[in-house]
C-alpha cells in the first residue's frame, strides 16, 4: 500500500517539477529483472550516446551488474530514484508502469511508452472490469493513465486491435520487438548450461492461467517416457514457466528434463533451440523470424478458452502446427523429427512469420530509438 502513496506524490509533484528532455527511464519485471524489450532497447540506446537512458531497479544484483559494466542506472528504492522518474522526459516499460515506479498506477504529468511484451496469442482485455464502484475509479484512474502512453509497441497490423483493445488507444507502432534482434546474432549462452552438447533441444514456454486448474500438462508416467526419449536421441527438454504461472508439477529427478525458469530472459536461449514447444504463448511470433519449428501443445484448449481466455487467432487454422493434445502424441513428435524437414510444413511457419512480423530485421530497436526521440529530429 506504500507503493500506491509514493506513486500518488509523484503524480502530484509531477506538474511542478521541470522536465530533463535528455533523460528517459527505462525498466521491466516490475523493477526486478532485467530481460525483454527494455532490455535490448537500454542496451541499443546507451553507445548511441544522444540522450541519456538509464535503468531503473529495485533489485540489488541487477544494479550491481550494470554498475559493473559501467552502464547507467538507478535505486528505485531511493530519493536519487524518486527524484529521476520526477525529472525524466519519458517512462518507458515493457510491461506496466511498475516496472519504473513503486505501484501498478501511475497518474500525472507523464509521457509513457509501452514496448509490451508479446504478439499475443490470446484476446488481451481492458485491465479493469468496471462493475463494483471500485472498480469504475480504477478504469477511470486507467484510462487517465493510459492516455499518457505516446505509443504503444507491436509487431503487426493483423493483431494491432488487441492492443488497441487492451489500453484504449489507436497509438500502436508496428516497429518490431527490440529483443528479437537479439534472435539475429545470438550469444553464446554458457549459464549453467551446455546445450552444445545435445543434438537437439526443445523448449517448452507454456503462458500462464488466470485461474488454477486441475489440468497438468504431464503425468509423472509421461514424464518418464518423455526423458528416456531425450536420453535415446540425446536430447534435452527445457522448461520456462510464466512468471505468473503457479500451476506446475515438479521436473526434479530427470537427467534430460530441466526447469530454467529462473533464467529471466529466454531470448539468450531460443537461437540455439531445435524445436519451440508452447500452448498459447506468443513466443511463437518471435521465433518464427528465425523460421524455428514449433508444436502446440493444447492439453487444456477447451477449459483455456472458456475459464481463462478467448483466442485472438483462429487457433487450429492461422497457427502452423502442428497441434497435440495428449502427452504421448507430443512425445511421438519429439522422437520422430522428419515433420520439421517437409517443404510445406516450412512454408507455413514463413507464412506465419510474415502475417505476425511486419519487419522481418534485426534493426527493431533502431527503429524504436528513432522514434522515440523523433521530436528531437529537425
């Protein structure tokens, strides 16, 4: 509840504090972590050296690294911190605004950008369901916020309404994601790790549920199954669970299968993956720039849609498959990889790369640099 207060002072100071137009601040994981599109974009912005982008955290090991590298950034946690976001001339997150403040509300003399964080795979709803007078001050207090937003980030026009739908606003920028240059010129990644010595590696990024279910997408039985597959054809199968997602079984105990969901940021790992394995992530969208082949996973499908949410694609038809429901037949495609190689399977993930990516480059976070300081550009 601190967090709201703060917040609450810094919407009202901010009509009195004078703007730095050469300071923007930039920050994602609500302050924890440092990944996704704040983090490419920060990285991008900083030899550019026309204005000044600094990280803001809450987190001491975050800001300990970037201080080792001699970047900028910034204590949320501190009056140096309070006093930056007062003065920046832009807020920018990948998320909500409490990725650079104290509380997921932030109204007053802002300008935001929200980079997002994916092509979403599922209708994305107005954040408030105005039905209780509480609620109604909320969406009021909402709405005030998002009209702040100077943009908000996607990657195609085809799916631009569910922005649009989401923060009430027309201002979506087709620019591309900043952290899928990162998929163009990959990183050798080394922690914890080895994936060079398998022959193939799969990944599974399940999103997450609004609501617990009773649904798992193993048996204890399958996952024996699935890791003597990995062992016979030397392979690994790796697990990130959704931050927000509670609802998993243990993977301890299986010498092929391993949970790395406490390495924040996936896009390190997914240039090195043979095969992306998801349900209803839009990690797909991403993936598919680099033409990665990719299974769904809809163990749940028909509770997904009815008890979390709708599908913002036609699922079964706009998607490239191929689609399992059951453990065993998602294993069958793990053991037998000769569906990758069909020349028409390939030609529906391209066509699925063109209809979710309007820019198919790895020179998004310039173009998201370029228009973010357009109003500086004579």
């Amino acid at each position: 509840m601190l967090g709201f207060f703060v917040n609450l002072l810094l919407g009202l100071l901010s009509y009195i504090i004078k703007k730095d137009k050469d300071l923007f601040i930039i920050g994602a994981g609500s302050g924890e972590l440092f990944f996704d599109n704040s983090k490419y974009l920060y990285l991008y912005a900083n030899p550019q050296e026309e204005k000044k982008f600094v990280w803001i955290t809450k987190s001491k090991e975050v800001y300990d690294m970037l201080k080792s590298k001699g970047l900028p950034v910034i204590n949320l946690k501190t009056p140096r911190g309070f006093w930056n976001i007062l003065k920046a001339n832009k807020l920018i997150f990948s998320s909500s605004v409490e990725d650079i403040s104290y509380f997921k509300l932030l109204v007053g003399n802002f300008k935001f950008i929200q980079l997002w964080h994916g092509n979403a795979l599922k209708k994305l709803p107005f954040a408030c369901k105005e039905n209780t007078l509480k609620s109604k001050v909320h969406g009021f207090l909402l709405r005030k916020e998002y009209s702040k937003i100077e943009f908000v980030l996607h990657t195609s026009q085809k799916t631009s309404w569910n922005l649009e739908d989401c923060f009430k606003t027309k201002r979506v920028k087709i620019l591309g994601y900043p952290r899928n240059d990162s998929l163009f010129n990959p990183t050798s990644f080394e922690k914890k790790i080895q994936l060079d010595q398998y022959d193939n590696v799969f990944f599974y990024m399940p999103t997450f549920r609004d609501t617990k279910s009773e649904l798992k997408p193993f048996t204890t039985q399958g996952l024996i199954k699935l890791n003597k597959t990995l062992v016979e054809s030397n392979s690994i199968f790796l697990l990130k669970k959704h931050c927000a997602e509670k609802n998993w079984i243990s993977l301890e105990g299986y010498s092929n299968i391993l949970d790395i969901s406490e390495i924040n940021d996936a896009w390190e790992i997914l240039p090195f993956t043979t095969v992306v394995i998801t349900d209803y992530s839009s990690v797909v969208c991403d993936t598919s720039l680099i033409e990665k082949p990719m299974i769904f996973y809809h163990y749940d499908y028909k509770e997904y849609i009815t008890k979390q949410r709708e599908m913002a694609f036609d699922y079964f038809k706009d998607l490239p498959g191929p689609f399992v429901e059951r453990e065993e037949d998602l294993i069958s495609l793990i053991k037998n990889l000769d569906w990758t190689k069909s020349e028409s399977y390939k030609e529906k993930v391209r066509q699925f790369k063109q209809e979710t990516n309007l820019f198919l480059d790895n020179h998004s976070s310039e173009r998201v640099y370029n228009e973010i300081l357009k109003e500086f550009v004579a």
